[in-house]
C-alpha cells in the first residue's frame, strides 16, 4: 500500500533521513548541555547556575496525552484544559527559594482590593512584572517611579531627611525612594540622612543590570541555591 | 480515491494514537461527591471570630500584660538591632503570610481610614463598606468581581487598652483619640468558592490557626536571638505572672479555649 514509486526513492530517503535528524536534534536538545540554546534569553543575575527544571516542570501527562485533553477541552468535553509540554511558571515557583518573613512588599498584599488601581499601573501580585526572566539582568520595571501608586499620602512625622518625604513626592521625585529604600527590605543597612548621601541612580541602574549591589551584602535571607531548594522537596 | 482512501487510514490511525494513552486524568474536585455544609459567608464569620478571640487575647496578655514586664513591641521587630516583638497588626499580617503558604485559598489583610501606614488606608468599595461597618459593626459582603473572589469585612475593634494607647501615641499616627470599642479597622476575607464542604471549613480553621502559631513561633526565634534585652521564660506562664511568656502550644490552647464553643456551635448546627 505505502509502496515507494522508484522516480521517489531520492525524496523518500531524504524524507527519512530529516525524521531521524529531526529526531535527534529534538533529544539534544533536551539534554542539560543545550540548555543554553533552549533559553529564550540570558539567566537573571544570581540564577546563571539553575536548569530548566528548577522553574519550568513537566505538565502532568505525556505529550499525547496533553493533546488529546486539550482538545477534548477545546470541543466542550472536558472542563479544564492542562499544560502542554511544562507547567506554567507562578510566584509560587519564585517563592520556593525568594520567600522571605521580612518581605515588605510581599506579592500576595496586592491582591487585596484596594490595590486594584495601583495594580493595573503596576501588577505588584506578580514577580516577573519586575523580574521578568531570560533578560540577563536583576530588575526589569522600566520606570523607577512606582512607589507613587500607592505612597502618595506618605507624611513622615520627625522627618530625619534633610529634605522632606514630603517634599519629594511635592516635586514627584519617585526615583529617590529607591536610592535610600530597597524595595524588598532585605538589606541590613544604614539609611542615610542627607539627601546627597543617598546611593545615585548611576548605582542603583547598574544594579538593576545585574551589577554591584549599592546596598550592601549583607542581607537578613539568602534565597537558595538549587541544590538547597531540591533538598526541600524531599522533606 | 486513492489518496482520500491513505489519508482517512493514516487520520483514523493518528485518531487511535491520540486516543491510546487517554488524556490526562481530570483534577478531582476536592467536593467531588460531598455536600457543602457552609456558605462561604458563614465560614468567614467563624474564621473572623476566631481572628478576633486571637487578636485579643494576643493584644491584652501578651502586648499589654508584656509591656509592663518590660518586654518590646515594635514595627521593625524583624530588623536584627530591634528586639522587640510584633505589633498586633503585624501579628494579623503575620498570620495572612502563613496562610497565603498553606494550600487554603484564603486571603486576610487589615485596613483602616485612619491606618498607622497611609499605604493601609481604605480605598474604593472597601472604603464605601467601611463606612457602613463602622455605622452599625456589621459584616459587609461582597463577590470581587475581577478577582472572582468571595469577599468580606469585619469591624476590627479596639478591644484593649494596648490598641488605643499605642495609635493614639504613635509618631506616624493620623488620629489621636481613639478610645476603647472604637472600630479602628476592619478585616477583609477572601475565598474563591461561594460554599464549602465541612472539610474545606475546618481547613480554613486550621490554616488560621496554623498561622498563629507561625508567626507567634517566629517571634519567639526573634527572641532567642536577643542580645541586649532581658529574654522571658518561655513556658506554661503568661506575662502577667512576671517575665514570662507561653510557648506556642499554651498559646494556641488557650485560644481553642476561648474560640472552640462559638466554632464548635456553627460546626455541629451543619450536620444536624
């Protein structure tokens, strides 16, 4: 019945021997060695050194299997479609080695509805509208004003600042909050008082590449590495 | 015809491939098969009585009680050079951390129009249903539409002498004469599901609970890495005996305590 015309035996052979490279580049590439070339971008700073596996899970299932049920979703007979290929990334993957007790601005807070406008400026529920992943840098939010969606009312009595908070966000001067406050809380620093000590922009907008860190070291919590999260999970 | 004839046999074998495997197996809903016993409103009165007892008892014996002993209380009791423990409102947040952790969809934050922070200031509908919680101390409900989330307030009252003294004296503070049975605040809930089985119910109790004893555990690791300030007893005491403070477990026993003849009231009610 699939009896090759002679006149084809040439595209027939080359027909196979696409499949059987096709193939074999498919499983190269899914070996630890070719991460690289798998990545849609450079690795964030501090995450050089993770696999794929660390965020991107297997979706439940085989590949057949997740098209048949995505189909299947897709005629009305199943209520729910499922992953293809991997699991969705979420804050609860980042939050498996970044969760952190002293978190002052903690995803999940922006949750509460009286963030719903600050929200649609800046989606604070979710790490990776500042941190977007595979752009081989720390910090991706693309204005450093952000603190005023929600910080407009900010009156700090004794004011310890040579020039006020007050007077800051008078003058829309968003930028500076960053230069004395990270906006985690997770460096143990001391803040400065005077404006012109405050850590320039120059600094901070490096750092946010991925550079130096103007706040120091030392921190509260260290995220973990990849071996220490893997250890979690046999727990 | 021929081809037709290929192309229906290679379809029909890449139908019974695709089918061979079966899809992937269904989620099973946790209620599969099991009655909702509660609205979703009845469990966040029980789970909001519950935070009240809580709150309370952690506000009047071991905020208050703590302080005439001596012992510290501040915003930045994380920070390592401030050995003090949480305030009561970072006790809640506390609390709302934990559970975010736990597999329970539920939400908890705390609100104010007059908060400590301006960034905890009401805004929106919740600031419309503070209005009304504050005229009659009423739960107000409502379904968050872009969130698809169940949601609902309760009147947070200045239930101890420690809650009005602390806000009225606090540097950053917006009012200065709140007095005792103020509503100072309110909570707000929030839950996916519009009803819950009995299971979901106690899940939602337990992750509360779970919670409290978290974050109280963590304060008591913040007081094991005290350096200057005098470290209480940890034990079966409270502060007002001396300087003392109860573990975790006395802790949460003394609330179940306090919180189990209300809960356990709603619990058997259902399954009569």
């Amino acid at each position: 019945m699939f009896k090759v015309s002679p006149l084809r035996k040439r595209q027939f052979l080359g027909g196979i021997i696409g499949l059987v490279l096709g193939a074999f580049i498919c499983y190269i590439l899914t070996l630890e060695a070719t991460e690289d070339y798998v990545s849609i971008g450079p690795m964030n700073t501090g995450h050089q050194d993770l696999n794929c596996f660390a965020c991107h899970a297997d979706a439940k299932g085989n590949l057949l299997q997740q098209v048949q049920s995505n189909i299947a979703h897709a005629v009305g007979a199943r209520d729910e479609g499922v992953d293809f290929g991997t699991q969705d990334v979420t804050v609860d993957n980042c939050l498996q080695c970044h969760d952190r007790p002293n978190d002052r601005h903690p995803t999940y807070r922006f949750s509460e509805p009286r963030f719903k406008e600050a929200v649609q400026h800046i989606d604070a529920t979710t790490c990776v509208t500042c941190h977007t992943e595979h752009e081989g840098e720390r910090v991706s939010v693309a204005n450093i004003n952000y603190c005023m969606n929600c910080h407009q009312d900010l009156d700090v009595e004794n004011d310890p600042l040579d020039v006020s908070h007050k007077r800051l966000i008078a003058k829309e001067q968003w930028s500076t909050c960053i230069q004395c406050h990270d906006f985690h809380g997770n460096h143990r620093y001391d803040v400065p008082e005077k404006l012109k000590d405050t850590i320039p922009m120059k600094l901070i907008q490096h750092y946010f590449e991925g550079g130096e860190d103007p706040y120091g070291s030392n921190k509260k919590y260290m995220a973990l590495s990849q071996e220490a999260w893997l250890k979690t999970l046999e727990n | 015809m021929k081809t037709i004839y290929k192309f229906s046999l290679l379809s029909a074998f890449g139908l019974l491939l695709l089918n061979a495997c079966g899809g992937v197996p269904e989620e099973k809903s946790a209620t599969g098969g099991v009655e909702n016993a509660f609205s979703v409103e009845e469990v966040l009165e029980m789970v909001a009585k519950e935070n009240d007892i809580t709150r309370t008892l952690y506000t009047k014996a071991i905020v208050g009680k703590g302080k005439k002993q001596g012992m510290k209380f501040d915003e930045d009791w994380r920070k390592d050079d401030v050995e003090a423990g949480p305030l009561p409102a970072l006790f809640l947040r506390g609390v709302a951390t934990s559970i975010r952790k736990s597999p329970v969809p539920l939400g908890l934050y705390l609100g104010s129009d007059f908060p400590v922070n301006a960034a905890n200031k009401f805004e929106g509908k919740q600031a419309e249903l503070f209005t009304e919680i504050k005229k009659d101390q009423k739960p107000q409900f409502f379904y968050d539409e872009d969130q698809k989330l169940h949601t609902a307030m309760f009147a947070d009252l200045a239930s101890a002498g420690a809650c009005v003294s602390c806000h009225n004296d606090h540097p950053q503070t917006s009012k200065t004469d709140w007095k005792l049975g103020d509503v100072m605040g309110a909570t707000t809930w929030q839950y996916p599901k519009d009803s819950l089985s009995y299971k979901e119910t106690v899940a939602v109790l337990n992750s509360y609970a779970q919670g409290t004893v978290d974050i109280y555990l963590e304060y008591l690791d913040e007081i094991e890495a005290f350096k200057d300030s005098e470290k209480p007893e940890i034990g079966k005491k409270w502060p007002a005996e001396g300087n003392y403070l109860p573990t975790a477990e006395v802790f949460l026993d003394s609330v179940k305590k306090l919180t189990s003849y209300e809960t356990m009231k709603h619990l058997v009610a259902a399954n009569e």
